[in-house]
C-alpha cells in the first residue's frame, strides 16, 4: 500500500543540503524505493544495485535537445486575453515535483486560482527517471508514495528541464512529462524545453538552463569541485535555443517587455551563479532590461535590479519553494542585492527544520506585469507591478508589502 504523502517531506528534509549531486541523488533515490532506514545499511545491502542505477545514466548519453525541426509549430504561441479577459493569468512554482503534501497543496491553489496557463520551473525528484515522473508529475500512485499531479491552466501548462530531470538524461521529461503539456488541446504537447507566450506588450520566456546543468559523473559529486563551471556545468544554453530566440523570438526586431523564466539563478546571496546563460542573452536583448524568475534554490528571494559580468540587466527572483523543504540559510548581501527573503521556519515530526512552501500568480494586463506572492497557508507576502516603456526600461513598484519578508542584515 502507498504511503502518505507526509512521509515523503520528512524524508526530503534530510537531504535538501545535498540534493545538488547526480551521485548523491541516485543514491538516495535508490535508498527510498527500497525503504531502508539508513546509509549505511544502504551500503551494505544495497551497493552494487545502486552502482549499477547510477552508471545507468551517468556514463550513458544524454537525450537529444529537443526543438521545434520538423515541426508545424515554432514554440511561440499567441497568448493574449480572450472571452472579453483583460488580463491573461499565470501560476508559478519552482523545484515542485517532489510528491510530497506540501507539493499538493500547492498544487491545489494554484489550481483555485484559475488561471490560464501553469508553468513549473524545474527538478522532478530525485533524479527525474519514470517512475519519480509518473508520481511526482502524472499523479500516479506507486508501491512506496501516493502520486501527486501537475495543475494545468484552462489554456495550457508548461514544464521547464532541471538538473534533476538531467541526472537521467533527460529522457522521461522529454519523452513523457512533456507530451503532457502545452497548449490545451494540442495532441503533440510541449514539444521542446524552452518557449514563448506572447501576451500583448509582454512575452514569457521559458529557458532551458538543465541541459548542460549536470557536468562530469564522479567528479560533479565531490563538494567544492561541483562549484567549477567545466566540472559542475555551467548551464549554457544551448545553440538551437539561441538560434531560436534570434530568428523566433526576435527582440531586437520586435520590442516588448520580457519575463524570462529558468532553473538556475543568474546571481544568488545564498549559493553558486550561473552567469554564462545570461552572458548569451545580453547579446540577443542588448540593454533591455528584464523580469527573470527562477528556482534551484529552495527558498523566496527578492533582489534589487541588477546586472553582472556583461550579462543581461535584470530584477531577480528566486521562487524555488514549491515542493521541496525549504533551506534555511543567512544571506551573504556583498554577493548579490537581496531585498526580501522569506525568514519563517517550522519543525517536522522528524525534528528538521524547514521553511515555508509557497507560489507565484502572474498577470499580465496591458503595459503591466504583477506579480502576486502566496505561501502554503495563503498568507500574501508580496505584490509588486512592472509596467513596460518604449526604451525598454521598466517602471517598478511596490503594490502591497505584507509582515513576513524580512530584509537581510548588512
């Protein structure tokens, strides 16, 4: 019989410091499908199974990037109001797919919500392979865990790669998860990792940032050597996706205001940064400055507009707190400006202590982006409002700022 979805968040709990490694994370996979209670008993029962899981995909190759070659659609859809809608409503959450009760009740607002399109910001857990898919995504009940499904929008959802969906090659997110996405009705799915919405004055981008994520086997598993670009990986994106955002895409031809969405953060006051992905798109959106959301990191974090190492000038903002147990950390503010970050922690039955799960609401209405912040307990932490101009700055401001985000210390 399946266990409750509970378990599954203290299980999580003990691991979310170490979910970074391919290594790691088959291991403690293969530990949870066979419900031992420890590492080292893990070890001694279990090791030549679990080497031959993670040679499985480690040494083997990764599944092709997907485009849209060959395909009637170009991965740009219309997504403008429609039925007399002014505005066009989208539900947001990061590193979500954990099969955990705090993932479906997420889930469960986010579907309240009603909006037009859902899009899940990466890392199916722990290592993204069928069976964590069918649970952790498709809803589907297995020996060990009750399933837990992926809220659709009434006009589409969208999923984009992680590194966790990469640690098996990246196969069951192409081949299964997405042929369950994209636009409402549409029989193919979400055919390739990245898109775009064009919603009037705005565009939602969506970025493959996983793809080159995962770096060298063995050597990515070693604390500190994970951190160098070449051995770790240094999620480039990859060159069907900048041809695409040239020549599909086009901002240079065709201005409008920009919501990226990734993985991987471009800057952090908690961990590593990814600066390569947005070195490639400064080329592509020159000055421009964007809204960029991403995950990765399990926490909310709110940044000052910001630009480094020749990339791209952006607001910031880290919403890897869907599913997974919420890190706590303090913030090191000279590595990045953060300006809210989310300082609430609770203990679980096993004694870990976490944070607070939570979403996002996009809307886009005319010139203006709001963005609308809720937790797990529907508590409203933050609305904030991006209008777009013709110099391709945009206009910030500060709707509603509840109680709860601290500001951190110098």
């Amino acid at each position: 019989m399946a266990k409750p979805r509970q378990e599954r968040l203290a299980t999580l709990s003990k691991r979310t410091r170490i979910g970074r490694s391919a290594a790691v994370n088959h291991f403690m996979a293969a530990a949870d499908r066979r419900e031992q209670r420890g590492i080292a008993s893990f070890l001694t029962q279990n090791i030549w199974p679990w080497i031959a899981s993670y040679l499985k995909f480690a040494f083997t190759p990764r599944h092709r990037f997907m485009d849209y070659t060959g395909s009637s659609k170009t991965g740009r859809y219309i997504a403008a109001p429609t039925g007399g809608q002014k505005a066009v409503r989208v539900a947001l959450a990061g590193d979500w797919a954990t099969g955990t009760a705090e993932a479906e009740s997420i889930a469960k607002l986010m579907n309240a919500a009603s909006p037009d399109f859902t899009i899940h910001l990466g890392d199916v857990y722990y290592v993204g392979d069928e069976p964590e898919i069918r649970e952790n995504c498709l809803g589907e009940d297995t020996r060990q865990f009750e399933g837990v499904q992926w809220p659709h929008g009434t006009r589409g959802s969208f999923a984009l790669n992680g590194n966790h969906e990469m640690y098996a090659n990246g196969g069951p997110y192409f081949e299964l998860f997405l042929k369950t996405l994209g636009m409402a009705g549409d029989a193919e799915g979400q055919r390739a990792s990245f898109f775009c919405l064009d919603v009037g004055t705005w565009r939602i981008v969506g970025l493959d940032t996983g793809y080159n994520s995962v770096g060298w086997p063995i050597l990515s598993m070693i604390p500190g050597l994970n951190s160098i670009s070449f051995i770790g990986g240094d999620s480039h994106l990859e060159s069907a996706l900048i041809e695409w955002l040239r020549n599909v895409v086009d901002p240079e031809r065709e201005a409008k205001a920009t919501l990226l969405l990734s993985h991987h953060q471009y800057f952090s006051a908690f961990e590593r940064s990814y600066t390569k992905p947005a070195q490639q798109l400064r080329k592509i959106f020159g000055d421009q400055e964007v809204v960029w959301l991403w995950g990765h990191e399990h926490r909310l974090g709110i940044y000052d507009r910001f630009s480094k190492d020749d990339g791209l000038t952006v607001y910031g903002r880290c919403i890897g707190h869907g599913g997974m147990p919420i890190e706590i950390k303090a913030p090191d503010p000279s590595k990045a400006p953060l300006l809210l970050y989310d300082t609430r922690s609770h203990r679980l039955p096993n004694g870990a202590t976490v944070g607070e799960n939570g979403y996002v609401l996009a809307s886009i209405e005319g010139p203006a982006l709001t963005l609308e912040y809720r937790d797990i307990a529907t508590n409203l932490l933050l609305v904030e409002r991006f209008e777009s101009a013709a110099s391709g700055k945009l206009t910030y401001t500060l709707v509603d700022r509840g109680t709860i985000l601290e500001q951190p210390s110098d």
